[in-house]
C-alpha cells in the first residue's frame, strides 16, 4: 500500500453542536463523577506524601 507523505497540512475541525438525549447525558456525568473518587483518593494521598516529606525537612 502506498502512502501519501507529500500532502500533510493542518486540518481544523469545528464542532458546531452535539445533539445527546438529556437523561443519557445525566447518566454520563453520574459515572463521570463516581469514577472521579478514586482519582480524588490517589492525588490527596499522593499530596498527603509530598507534604509530609517536604514539612519533614
């Protein structure tokens, strides 16, 4: 298979409007906001490291 290389330009894309049924969209930002605990979790623990290291010296 050939490929093209000679004709790479920058492409934009516009996105005008997504048309998502509203209780689908609830549904997503529910998961969306329950699979954002654990990642809450991680960065305060991590933060809770760092601090007590940095606060050690």
């Amino acid at each position: 298979m050939e490929t093209n290389t000679e004709n790479k330009v920058a492409q934009t894309v516009n996105i005008s409007d997504i048309s998502m049924p509203f209780w689908s969209m609830v549904v997503f930002m529910v998961k969306w906001a329950i699979a954002s605990i654990p990642a809450i979790l991680i960065l305060m623990l991590l933060f809770a490291i760092f601090g007590g290291l940095i606060g050690s010296f």
